[in-house]
C-alpha cells in the first residue's frame, strides 16, 4: 500500500469516528501493520500538509494532524460510496459534460478529467464526458471549486439522436475489463473468507490481524470507485459480478469489524487540550448509513 492512499482509508474508515484528529505516533504504529516505516509514514504526511490534504497541530511537542477541506472531499465522497447501497433506477437522462480548457492550464485539466473519472464519469469522445448518475450538485460544486464556469458545459438530455444507451455505456465503460477486476477479487477474497470465518468464531484472529484484514480489503475494495460507474440497475449487464463482489465485502468487513475497531482504540491517542466525541458503534458498522461527520 501507498502511504498517502493508506492515510485516506485510515481517515475514512476510522479517524474521522474519533474527532477527525490523530496523534503522529499513533499513526505510526496503525502504518506500521503494513511495513510502512516511521520515516515513510512522516514523508507522507509533510507532503499531504504541503498538498493542502492535512493540516498539522502542535500541542507541547506532539504533533496532530487531521484533514483539510480539501482533504475532506476526497475522503467524504469515498466513505459514502464504499459503504451506500447502490440500486437506484435509471432516471432516463444522461448528464454531459463537454470542456474546452486551455492548454496553459493542462494540470488544471488533467486534475478535473481525474476527479470527472472519479465521480464514474465516461470519456466517450474528446473532451466529452457522461454518466447516467444525478450527479448535478457534485459536478457544479466541482466547476466551481476550479473556477472553470468559463470553460465548461454541462446539461442533461433524455433524447440522444446518435447512439442508443448501449453504445454510449460502451463507449464510456469497458465492463468486460470491470468485470473481471471483480472476479478477481471474488477469487481471492472467497477463499480466505471461508478460512476467515471459521477462524473468526474459534477466536483465532486477534485484534492487530482484524484490522489488517478489514483495512485491506477497505483499500482494496476502494479501487472499485476509480474503475466501476455504478450504473442504475436497470443498466447493468444481467448477474452483475458487482453485486456479489459487494456483498463478499460486507461479509468479512463484519467478521473483523469489531476487532479491528478495537486494534485501533489501543493506538489511538487524542489531543490532551480537548474532549474527543467517538461514535465506536459507526465505526464498527458504518454500512448503517454513510453520513461521515469530521469535527
């Protein structure tokens, strides 16, 4: 794992249930389950302040850091569409999005087609982007973050006179290539779940492993986000392999939930100058609803 994807599921799946703040040591041992060493782990985080992703607080001679505004969008929208239940009916409209952005502004660019992808956005020809999602506030909050109103149009149609909505989710998605991202991580996630489960009620799995086990399949299963659209059911290849991959991720997610969560309280430490709210029961099950609440 990357350290600076690792802090974002760290966050995500833990930190913000907690005050959204956490003491560098601390972090240093949760990243230290997966060998990531202490100088990796504080190169990580001075490049995340320098990025605007977190920011840093002394108290006496300890260092606190919790995430920015910016930060936080990352992490918000991640947390709600891991944990959110995605079958909602196809509404018959397609959002577009087309962009003429100017070339002395191509980071600029380059950074909106990453984050349009991110939000299950479809290339389906230069400059043009669709999703059949209602992704309306999400996209305007974006353009206006990057101050791209002048560059940008953005409507939705339920009339495209061209192509049938199979060609344009052809066009925009390889699903072949998604499916089989998903087998396999059905594959390999099937077998230690068998294993896992027997272990889990002999209490063979101690809490260090419980939280190895339920951060990397968070991590793992958060790639699904830069690759699948979470189309509406209604267009969706028939047995979408998704669905089961989903369901295979709850299931071990609530073997090692409680465990890990614990794990995680032994390391934690809070600052010493306030009251820290935890809310342990969501972190434990955030599946209940996705509403993440940093302080």
């Amino acid at each position: 794992m990357k350290p600076r994807s690792l802090m974002f599921t760290l966050f995500g799946d833990y930190i913000q249930y907690y005050g959204g703040e956490i003491w560098i040591g601390s972090l240093i041992r949760l990243m230290d389950v997966f060998g990531i060493s202490e100088q990796s782990v504080r190169g990580a985080t001075f490049r995340m302040v320098n990025q605007d992703l977190l920011q840093v607080r002394r108290v006496g001679n300890r260092s606190y850091y919790s995430l920015t505004a910016k930060g936080k969008r990352n992490v918000i929208d991640g947390v709600k569409r891991v944990y959110s239940i995605n079958n909602h009916k196809w509404d018959r409209l397609w959002r577009v999005l087309t962009y003429s952005i100017p070339e002395q502004r191509r980071e600029l660019r380059t950074q909106f087609r990453k984050e349009l992808s991110w939000l299950g956005f479809g290339l389906i020809s230069n400059s043009m982007w669709v999703s059949p999602n209602p992704l309306e506030d999400k996209v305007m909050k974006l353009i206006e973050t990057h101050g791209l109103e002048p560059y940008v149009f953005f409507f939705k149609t339920d009339s495209v006179m061209t192509h049938d909505d199979d060609e344009i989710i052809s066009l925009g998605w390889d699903l072949d290539e998604i499916s089989d991202k998903y087998d396999q991580f059905i594959q390999y996630y099937e077998k230690a779940h068998e294993s896992l489960r027997e272990r889990v009620w002999n209490q063979a799995v101690d809490p260090r492993e419980c939280f190895r086990i339920r951060t990397s399949i968070v991590h793992e299963y958060r790639k699904f986000l830069f690759l699948d659209p979470h189309l509406p059911h209604d267009l969706r290849p028939d047995r979408w392999n998704g669905t089961r991959a989903r369901q295979l991720f709850w299931n071990i997610h609530q073997l090692v939930s409680v465990g890990a969560v614990h794990f995680f309280e032994e390391c934690f430490e809070h600052a010493p100058d306030g009251t820290t709210l935890s809310n342990r029961e969501k972190a434990i099950n955030p599946f209940v609803d996705a509403n993440v609440s940093f302080v």
